[in-house]
C-alpha cells in the first residue's frame, strides 16, 4: 500500500471518540478510511454523546499531520503499520467484533502458523517460570510458535524459553512500540522481533496503562489456537484472555500448582470449569484439532528440558536429585545433610546439574529441580 493509503487508515485509527467496534461497522458498510476520517460528517459515523462529537471534532483538522507524524514515527524504528485491508493484517484478528484499524507490527509475523499462547501471572513463582520456558521450549522444537504478552514473570519465561529453543514467538504489547513496556524487557523484544514479531495496536508513543492490557489480551487469545494458563491469582488478567479465548472457540488450558499458592487459585478455577489440565506439552497438542497439528514436527527423542539427563547422571548427580523438589526449594545445608556426600562431592554433583539444566540455583544457595517437560 502506498503511503497515502496508509495515512487515511491511520487518520481513521487515530480519529477519538469511535470504538474500534464502530469503526468495523462503517468499514465493513463500504466506508472510506479518508473520507470517514475527513468528510464524512460525524453524525453519520455514529457518533453518541456531546463529549464524543466535541472530542473528534477538535481532532479532526490535525488528523492528517499527525497521521504523518505517526507514520514517519513508526518509519524511523523499523515499524510495519497493517491496515485492515493488507494481505499482511492476521486473518485471525477478523474474528473479533473489534478488530484493530491498523497493527503496528516490529519483526516478521507469518501467517498459517499454528500458535498457542502462553500467560499468567507478572507476579509468580520460580516453579511457574521453570514450566513456562519449558512448555514454550518444548511447543516451539514441534513447530508451534509461542504467542504471550511481552509482560514480567510467566510471559518473559514463555517468550525467553521459545528463543532458546532457536524457534520464534510473538509478543503483544499493551502499550505502544515507541514505548516498550516493561522497560527492562527492551533487549528481550529486540530478539524477539529479530526472529518473529513485537505487535502492538495502540499509537507509537501510547504509554502502558491498566485499561489497555485487557484490550490487548483479546489479539492475543484471537492469534493463537490455544491459550494456556500457566499461573494466575484469583482476578488475574490472564484469565480475561481465558474468557476472551472461549468466546473465539479457542482451547483453553491451565497448568495446576500447589493447592494453597495464590496464583495457582485461577488455574485451579479454570480446571473446575472444564479447562483441560496440563501436565506436558503433549496435552496440549492433543488438545488441538488436527487442522492444527497435521503440519507440526515430530518430537525428537527425549525433548524437553532435563529430559536427556538421565543416562548422564553420576551416581553422585542421582543422588543429589533423589531429594530435590520442583516445587520446594532445598537448601545446600540440607542436601549435605540428606545426601551421603562430603561438600565437595556435593558442590560437583550440583554444578554440573545446574550446568545441564537439569538444577536450578536460586538465591542464597537454595536448589531446585527443573520439571520434565516431556513432548
């Protein structure tokens, strides 16, 4: 599309006081990006409200200005702009009664590619991280790409485990390209749109604000053909994109945890109301239609981290294993205690366990198993 065909799309996603909702409606009825944005008078548009009317009214003359500004914006950090009307725009993303007017894209989205989406809680556990990076580990090696939303905790996990398992993923962001949030996360989306893609559907410059992630979680349920809840609180938003999921006719999953952790609560809830329970990456395959599944890889033998450890092990790595949890972790001085090992053989056994991936070291000394994520 040439650019002015771009800066009349951009003009109608950047026209407030219109839902994207209603935007689809006059889009679908024939209506012309340029001429609903500029000519059209707003009363036809659909407009409700005094506010509203005001709002775009104001906005209107500057429409076009900014709509170039954006552009060259976007231009200036390797931004794609897909209007609705690209044979670049996620044919999944139609499916929404409010599909976005345009999506900002950073990287390469590729379309018939099977997805799943991997969320949860920014606030969980170093069980719920091991699980993530290894599900999304184990999906990617079979050819999945890993959708999540870019945010702290079990989407950092899910997005870092598909990267080091050499496959790409997909991060949706609730906020912005020109403002990538979280702000820590800058290096992580870079190699993420190196090898797959950074969406977003709000305006360069948009900061991350609460009510926006929501929003942002139905592209993620609508891109993916299965959503996976790996830990959630009681009133996680990744169970919005559960409900989200549902309504599209996507699988929903859920990851159990221990039945007294808080952001295992949503989880727990989501199994009792029929989402399927995971245990490995192979509930989830079998989850999905064969339409799905029919072009994915076949597992290579023992795939999955810690998986190939065991004929690697030493007597002293066995031991060592023998009473460690996935769950709790294990302090050195109890596995010196529980072990029949002296401090040196001990240290030995856990630095080449932690050194496979089989042993994760946490902070002060404390060790803990790394599930099996078994294909």
């Amino acid at each position: 599309m040439d650019r002015s065909g771009i800066i009349d799309w951009l003009m109608l996603a950047l026209l407030p006081g219109l839902g994207a909702a209603a935007k689809r409606r006059l889009l679908n009825a024939g209506g012309d990006p340029g001429e609903l944005a500029q000519e059209r008078p707003l009363e036809q548009m659909g407009f409700r409200g005094e506010r509203s009317l005001e709002v775009a009214r104001r906005a209107r003359p500057g429409l076009r200005r900014l709509a170039r500004s954006e552009l060259a914006a976007a231009r200036r950090l390797g931004v794609r702009i897909l209007p609705r009307s690209s044979r670049e725009y996620p044919a999944e993303l139609e499916q929404l009664p409010d599909p976005p007017v345009v999506l900002y894209k950073w990287g390469t989205f590729e379309g018939g590619v099977t997805r799943a989406a991997l969320i949860g809680s920014r606030r969980c556990t170093a069980y719920g991280r091991r699980i993530a990076a290894g599900l999304s580990a184990s999906l990617t090696r079979q050819g999945l790409e890993v959708v999540s939303g870019g945010a702290r905790g079990i989407d950092t996990a899910a997005h870092k485990g598909a990267l080091e398992a050499g496959g790409s993923t997909i991060a949706v962001l609730g906020a912005g390209l020109g403002r990538l949030y979280p702000p820590e996360n800058r290096d992580l989306f870079r190699e993420i749109a190196g090898s797959g893609a950074v969406l977003s559907e709000l305006p360069m410059d948009a900061p991350a604000r609460p009510e926006q992630f929501p929003r942002r979680n139905r592209l993620i349920a609508a891109l993916s053909a299965a959503v996976v809840v790996v830990e959630a609180a009681g009133r996680s938003g990744a169970l919005i994109t559960a409900r989200q999921a549902l309504d599209l006719g996507r699988e929903v999953m859920a990851v159990p945890g221990p039945i007294h952790s808080p952001v295992a609560e949503g989880c727990h809830r989501l199994i009792q109301q029929g989402a399927r329970l995971v245990h490995t990456s192979a509930d989830i395959l079998d989850e999905l239609s064969p339409m799905y599944t029919s072009g994915l890889r076949s597992p290579s033998p023992g795939a999955g981290p810690g998986a190939e450890t065991s004929e690697k092990e030493t007597i002293d790595e066995r031991a060592v294993v023998a009473v460690l949890d996935v769950v709790e972790p294990r302090h050195i001085d109890e596995l010196a205690e529980r072990t029949p090992l002296g401090t040196a053989r001990l240290q030995a056994a856990l630095f080449s366990l932690v050194l496979r991936g089989s042993v994760e070291e946490l902070t002060g000394r404390y060790y803990v198993l790394r599930p099996k994520t078994e294909v």
